[in-house]
C-alpha cells in the first residue's frame, strides 16, 4: 500500500505541467526537493551561480618599542593589505579562511530582474593554534549590481567599507568590500582557488 501511494504521488508530480521536481544533494547528504517554477528564465541551478566579491583587508598590528633609557611604548602600526577576490555561491552563505581570519558571506536580497543584489559579510578573528576559537568583529553589508563576466561568474559593482575596532577603541581590521564599474577596467587579480 505504502508503494502504490508514493507512486501516485511521484506520478502526479511528474505529470504536472506547473512543477518540476528535481533532487538537490550537497557533499553526498540529501537535501530534499527543489521546486523550479518553469517561469524561471535562469536554466543554472542555483549551486552553480557565482559572484565575485573583491574584499581587501589590512590589519593593524600592536608593536612595543623600547627606548634606550629602558622605556617602553606601545602602539599601532597598519600591516600590509591582502586583497583577495571570493567566489561566493550567490544564493547561499560561504565561509572564507583568510589567515587569521574568517569571512562568511550571507546572502541578503537578490532582485533577479534589476540584478541588485545585496550580501552581508560577517567578520570573525581566529585564536589558537589551529584557529579554534573565534571572536566575532562585526558585519558589513553591500549593495550593489551584479554583471555576468565572459566565463558565466557574476561580478559585484558597489562598495562597501568598515573599520573595526576592540574593545577600547583602537582600529584593528579594515575592511573593503565590492568594486565600482571604473575599477574593472584597471584589472583586479582573481583567485583560481
């Protein structure tokens, strides 16, 4: 009985002209039903989609000097900025491992028609050894345009940048996120990662 009813149903629903039914799997788990409504002009799944995101972060770094009377002095000096592009899954959040830091990109709004687009970007410091433990920053959120590249990736036009701070006020990440139209035709290094 139990077979006659699933068949039914995978019979129904196969003959339905409104739904497909399509079977979506993520590292070998099972991950349910996808349901593509055919007025859907994207033929890609949504696993394939791809954005680009430019993110560029410089740290700053506390350095103790010592004078030759045996004084000490702290401060803060900004390290080199690691610029690095992510190729992000647009529909779903990513985790980014960037040294010591980890970046997880969360999709906010993404208007198909207008591609605008919008993701918040959530900032966590890694402690440890092997980076167990984790202090979160703070998020950004940016806004902009997406535009499909030559190779079928899309690519984010608008900016986003914040400066986090600790606890007593002193900068210790800068970061910036997206790219305006004009900075493209400078060329951006892209990771093959």
């Amino acid at each position: 009985m139990c077979r006659f009813v699933s068949s039914s149903i995978l019979a129904l629903a196969l003959s339905s002209p409104v739904f497909a039914v399509t079977s979506q799997t993520d590292l070998g788990v099972a991950g349910g039903s996808l349901y593509n409504s055919p007025e859907d002009s994207n033929t890609e799944t949504a696993t394939t989609q791809r954005v680009r995101i430019p993110l560029t972060l410089k740290t700053w770094n506390d350095v103790e000097t010592r004078a030759t009377d045996g004084s000490s002095r702290k401060s803060r000096i900004a390290g080199k900025a690691v610029a690095q592009v992510l190729r992000a899954r647009i529909e779903r959040a990513n985790d980014f491992y960037l040294g010591d830091w980890r970046v997880q990109t969360t999709p906010v709004r993404w208007l198909k028609r207008s591609n605008q687009y919008q993701v918040r970007l959530e900032v966590f410091r890694r402690h440890g050894d092997a980076g167990q433990l984790e202090e979160s920053l703070g998020s950004v959120t940016l806004t902009g345009v997406l535009d499909k590249q030559d190779d079928g990736l899309f690519m984010v036009h608008g900016t986003a940048r914040r400066i986090f701070r600790d606890k007593s006020g002193e900068p210790v990440l800068d970061m910036e996120a997206g790219m305006h139209p004009q900075d493209e035709e400078r060329g951006t290094a892209i990771s093959r990662r």
